[in-house]
C-alpha cells in the first residue's frame, strides 16, 4: 500500500508541473499529464485504480487541449487580422519573453513585440501590425486557459480514479497458524543385542 501512495503522490506531482506547463512554452502540459497518467497504470496495472477507459478520457483530453490551444491562436490572431508572419514572430516573442524579467510581463510583451515587429518589418503598416500583435496575444492566452482547463479536467479525473484504497489491492494471503505446537512421539530405548535382562 505504501508503494501505491508514493506512485500516487509523485504522479499528482509531475501532473501539477504538467498544468503549471500549459502557460510556460518548453514545458509538456497536457502531454505530460497523460504519459504519467499512462506510467502509472502500466506500472500498476489494474492495483493503481485507473483502468484504460480513464487512459482513453486522458488522452482524449489531451488532443481536445491542442485542438482548443492552436484554434483560439488562430482564430485570436486571424479575427485582428495576424498574419502567418505574425504568427512566427510571436512565437519568437514568447521564446526571448522568457527571459525578460518579470517574469508574467515578458511572456505577454515578448509575442506582441514579435508579432508585431515582423508584421511591420514585412509590409504592413504599423497601426495594423500593432492590431495582429495584439490579436496573437490574446489568441495565446485564450489557448493557454484551453489547454488549462483540459489540464484541471486530467487531474481531477486522475485523482479521483487513481485514489489508493485497500479494495484496489489483492487480497492477502491466509497463512495458518498453529495453536499447540506438534508433540514429539517418544521413543523407547531398545534392548542391546545379546543382553538379557
């Protein structure tokens, strides 16, 4: 039982990492939640609580966060009028945004400033650049609370399925045990060969 708690408790670690990555580019979000997800039932197999149904709700889960991630970007960034230049410096922004401090501010100023810039650097007036950066911004963000949203819905599933309980495990073993200890029989010595009494 002790080692089904540990397993447990270190999946809903890395799971929490996982949600956590879903606003940080370069760190697995939903992915991460289902390979640990998946890590823990082969490992425990039917002992850990999660069954493949519950691996099959994760990993649907976790494409609808890709689904729902890369179309609120494309529809964010389309609606202001980004282009797929747009797009690429914003993903150049949010990479050198990571190492702006404060932290928060350079992962919202860095894709706006990218966006923005290779709009303006291929053509487009800066007004309009300024609107698709923008728009790039806000389509990442409403991509990360997608993804996040997802992310919650993995965890709660996980926790909740994958809970250690004593009915999870096999029963144990019977062993018998003895009241009274055997006596031992006695023996009586034999009479020697050639002696009479």
């Amino acid at each position: 039982m002790t080692e089904l708690w540990i397993g447990y408790l270190i999946v809903l670690l890395i799971m929490f990492i996982g949600m956590i990555g879903n606003f940080i580019p370069g760190v697995p979000g939903t992915s991460l939640l289902l390979v640990t997800g998946l890590g823990h039932q082969l490992y425990f197999g039917q002992h850990g609580g999660i069954d493949w149904f519950w691996i099959g709700a994760l990993a649907v889960l976790t494409a609808a966060a890709f689904g729902l991630d890369y179309l609120a970007t494309f529809i964010g960034a389309k609606k202001l009028g980004a282009t797929w230049k747009g797009m690429l410096g914003a993903l150049l922004g949010l990479f050198v945004g990571l190492f702006i401090p404060p932290q928060p501010i350079g992962l919202i100023i860095g894709p706006f400033i990218g966006a923005m810039g290779f709009e303006w650097a291929f053509g487009r007036e800066a007004q309009d650049s300024a609107k698709a950066g923008a728009g790039a911004v806000i389509g990442m963000l409403l991509g990360a609370v997608g993804s996040m949203m997802c992310a919650a819905a993995m965890f709660g599933i996980f926790a909740f399925k994958a809970w250690p309980n004593s009915n999870v495990l096999p029963p144990m073993p019977i062993v018998p045990i003895a009241t009274e200890p055997a006596s031992e029989p006695t023996i009586e010595p034999a009479n020697p060969i050639g002696v009479k009494e």
